[in-house]
C-alpha cells in the first residue's frame, strides 16, 4: 500500500532502515575488512569455533572490535 504523494510518509513503507547507523565510527571503520556480509562471516568464524582474538589476528584488526560486534549483532555465547 502506497501513501498519496505529499503525506509525508515513506514512498516504500515495508522499507527497512539498515541497523549499520548503530555502530559507532570505529566499528564501521573495519567492517569492509569483513567483506560485503560481516554479521554472516563472524556468525560462520564463530559457528567454527574462533575466538575473538583468533578472528582479529586473521583479519588484523583490534580484538575489541571483533568483541564489540559479536556483541551488538548477539553472535554466539
């Protein structure tokens, strides 16, 4: 269902916002290191049993950031 033009609604109201405006700028300045889907690749690493510090030293980026996201996107425990 389309909103009549000048209601101020959304041209697309099933658009979804992406959540990537959550992340502060330090976690956005790492995730292209990621590749073009970094929940599903840290969801697989950890689904593999890497661990943080694992992850970071392959990818070469701060373990706090590996940690900070596995906790923002509640990726394993």
């Amino acid at each position: 269902m389309y909103r009549k033009p000048g209601t101020g609604g959304p041209a697309f109201p099933t658009e979804r916002r992406s959540k990537r405006h959550k992340l502060t700028y330090e976690l956005q300045k790492y995730l292209h290191v990621l590749g073009p889907t970094p929940k599903q690749c840290l969801e697989t690493l950890a689904d593999l049993g890497l661990s943080d510090p694992e992850i970071a030293r392959y990818y070469r980026i701060p373990r706090a950031v590996v940690t900070d996201l596995r906790r923002i996107w509640r990726i394993g425990a």
